[in-house]
C-alpha cells in the first residue's frame, strides 16, 4: 500500500488474484519492488520475447499481401451504400432525446 498509494482492499484483490493492478499501480510497483522489477525484466528479456531470426520467405510475403488487399477490398461498401450515407445526401435529422428549450425554474437555476 505504501509503495503504490492503493488502498487496502484493491491490494488485497491483487494478493488474492482477484484482479491486477491498474497500469499506473503496476508501473509504481515496478519502480519501488526490485523483485517485481527482476521479474518484468526476466520476461522482457527471456527466449519467448526474442523476434524470430528465420526471414520471411517471398512467397509467404506475397501471399500476406494479396489477402490483405482482398479483405480490404470486401470490407468497403457497395456504391449504393456509400451514397446513402453520405452527408451532402442525407436529411438534417431530429436528435432524439433532446429536451425542448424550456424555461428553468428557479429552483433548477
């Protein structure tokens, strides 16, 4: 609690595993806790965290990219669709939920 300026019950959760610690909580504890520090460290800089060496192959790489232009290509909208959602095309509409203008009271002033 002290490290952190959390309170009681959220560290209580923490010790529990109810929940984590918020980012900011987190990053106070990797400050002040050196085996929190050694243990965030450790993961940064284990085996699982290095890139892999092996290059892409081109084919792989040019396979990528042609069904990253085909998904972009079905995710856009027909023509007609575009149209229809276009500003210059659709009426001003009413807000919902919008109160009239009304006169306060002086109570609610």
């Amino acid at each position: 609690m002290h490290q952190t300026d959390a309170s009681e019950r959220s560290v209580k959760h923490w010790l529990s595993a109810q929940h984590g610690p918020d980012t900011v909580y987190f990053l106070r504890l990797v400050v002040s806790s050196p085996i929190i520090r050694a243990f965030v460290l450790g993961l940064i800089e284990s085996p699982a965290a290095r890139p892999p060496s092996d290059p892409v192959d081109r084919f792989s790489l040019a396979t990528a990219r042609k069904a990253y232009v085909a998904g972009e290509a079905a995710g856009r909208k027909p023509l007609a669709i575009a149209q229809k959602d276009d500003p210059e095309r659709v009426p001003k509409r009413v807000p919902i939920n919008v109160p009239d203008q009304i006169e306060l009271s002086e109570r609610q002033r």
